[in-house]
C-alpha cells in the first residue's frame, strides 16, 4: 500500500486546510525525510491572507512551506550523502542545472526554478508542509545531534540574510544598518555579527520586533515611529553606516537609509515593495552602490555549518510551536508583528 501523509494545504484566502495526500515514492537520487519541523515564511502568510501576492495567484490546491527539518526515513539505493536516520534540513530551492544562470554560477536566478510552496508556475510546485517529504537527496544537509530541528528549520531563512550580507561585500569593522525586523531582518542581523560587522543598528516601527533584533546581535536598536530625530543625527557629516541591509520592502525606510549612509557605501535592497522613486541626488552625490539580494544558494549550507558550529544561537527569533491541527492558529499568529516573530508548526507524531 502506498504511503499517506498528512500535509497543510492552502485553497484560497484565509482557507487552509489540513489533509491526507499520497506521500510519493522515492526514485533514483531521492530520499523520505520525515519532517519535524516548520517554519512559516512571509511568503506563506501572503497566500493565506490574500491568495498570493502581486501577479502571482493560486490557481489550484497547494501544499504550503520551505522551511523544513526532520530525520530521512527511507534512500534510494544509489544514494550515499546521507542515510536513514540522519538528521537534515531540507534545501527548498530546485534549480534546473542546465540553464545559462545555472551554468553561470547563479542558480538563485535560475530559468526553470522549482521552490518548494510556490504558484509562480503552473501547475503549482507543491510546499513542504508535510509529515512525509519525497526528495533529491543534494537538497539534504545533515543536522548535528545536539541541535534542536527546530533551529535547523530556521536554515532557509538564514540562508536568505547571509546572502544578503555576501551581497555587501566583506563586514569586517563595518558599521550596518539593518531596516526593517521581521524574521528576515533579525536573521540578517545575525548574519552580519557572524561575518564580522563593528556595529550593527536595527530600525523597526514597532517595538516587539528590536527586543529580538538585540537578542540575535544588535548593538543598538531605533524605534523610527517613536523617535524623530534619529535620520537626522545619524545622517551628520554625510552619514554613518557603511552598509544598509533593507529588508522592510518601504519606501521611507529606504529614503531614510540613505541619508544616513557613508559615502561609497552600500545599499542591499532584500525586502520587497512596490515601485518607489529615489533621491538621485543623494544617491549620485554619495556615489552610492545599491544593489538587490534574492534569496540564496549555497549560503543554505553555510547556514546549517553555523548552527551546528554554535556560531549563532537563533533561539531568540522563535515565538511559539503549534502542532500540524493547529495550522490555522499558527499562522493567524505568525502574522501578528506585535506578537510574533517566528512560528513553527511541529509535524512530528501527525499520522496519516
């Protein structure tokens, strides 16, 4: 009999639905992972309140998620990188290996791209939001046995914030700033203590999310809602910060940033917004370099080294974890910025 398995599963706005699907077969070079745990992305929570965001909508019934560890259970015969029982975060990102970004060495920007939980493509690529996961064994990096799965499933979204951070340049006695700290901004600031930053500056419109931001390595934090004059005295003598990592996708967050930048320093636009217009001005006078970061490669297995080294405790960006039947309150907290910051969902002990 062929194998079931219990999967979160988005319909349609605000409709999410916990059901039993075929869990697929393994093939030559795939591996089952039994997945523990799973941590809800921006890019989820966007399909679950509006059914997608800008162009790109649900078209048909998907299994949400990317963000996944757990203990691979079953191996195909031709496969020797890992071995049942091995603890693994799972790499959602499924470049196509043969296109001229793959060949080129930039697979992030691949042509025929498959990542987990995603309706750019019809049909959809299907998420890994679920208890059974069929897949190629290369997207497996071995966990270390002390580490809690649920700070491996925090990989991809640390993976997202060190790429940032390669897109910089070296940090090395650097003064960032980090705009905007939702789960990705708090995880680029500890991507850049990891590589080195002098000082790291973290700005937020609400508090809740700076606490965390301090935790995971921020020397100083702003409240921009709640202090007037902060652009103003870190925007003296032509600015303070060498790199800014802008990861609130807002308008005025940019602006803002670059009146307090230095002089040749570096703008790494990693939040996404809608069209906005910039300060030619500033960004000429300043000779300003600003540049876009968009997701990652083989920072995923960067960000699993680093955890299992020790050399990050990301601890502090977990909120709360929900078992899979309470999908729905998971997610409706993990779009609750004055509440949460990072929300799991533990399929562990969920049977078909």
């Amino acid at each position: 009999m062929r194998l079931r398995c219990m999967c979160v599963v988005i319909h349609g706005p605000n409709d999410l639905r916990v059901e039993e699907q075929d869990a697929g077969e393994i093939g030559p070079g795939q591996v089952r992972v039994d997945v523990a745990m799973g941590g809800i992305c921006g890019s989820d929570l966007h399909y679950f309140r509006h059914g997608g965001f800008g162009a790109i909508r649900l078209q048909q019934p998907m299994v949400l998620g990317h963000e996944v560890a757990g203990t691979v259970a079953e191996v195909a015969p031709d496969v020797t990188s890992v071995k049942v029982g091995d603890r693994v975060a799972v790499n959602p990102s499924r470049p196509c290996g043969a296109c001229r970004y793959c060949l080129e060495g930039l697979p992030n920007q691949c042509l025929d791209m498959r990542f987990y939980g995603s309706a750019m493509r019809m049909p959809h690529v299907q998420g890994a939001f679920r208890n059974a996961l069929v897949c190629d064994a290369v997207q497996c990096v071995k966990v270390a046995d002390h580490v809690p799965l649920s700070l491996a499933a925090l990989a991809e979204p640390f993976a997202v914030g060190l790429h940032a951070v390669s897109r910089a340049g070296p940090l090395i006695g650097k003064r960032v700033l980090v705009s905007g700290c939702g789960p990705i901004g708090v995880l680029a600031v500890a991507a850049a203590r990891v590589h080195g930053a002098a000082e790291i500056v973290a700005t937020d419109v609400v508090e809740a999310p700076l606490a965390v931001a301090s935790a995971l390595g921020a020397d100083r934090t702003i409240n921009a809602a709640a202090d007037a004059g902060w652009v103003e005295r870190y925007g003296a003598d032509k600015g303070t910060f060498d790199v800014m990592i802008e990861c609130s996708g807002n308008a005025r967050a940019l602006r803002d940033g670059l009146d307090v930048m230095r002089p040749r320093g570096v703008v790494v636009q990693l939040g996404l917004g809608g069209d906005v217009s910039l300060p030619q001005n500033v960004v000429v006078a300043k000779e300003l370099s600003i540049c876009g970061s968009f997701r990652f490669h083989a920072e995923f297995a960067l960000a699993v080294q680093l955890i299992n080294a020790g050399r990050v405790d990301l601890r502090p960006a977990v909120t709360r974890v929900f078992p899979m039947r309470d999908a729905n309150l998971a997610f409706e907290l993990a779009g609750d910025r004055q509440r949460a910051m990072k929300v799991l969902i533990d399929f562990a002990n969920e049977a078909a």
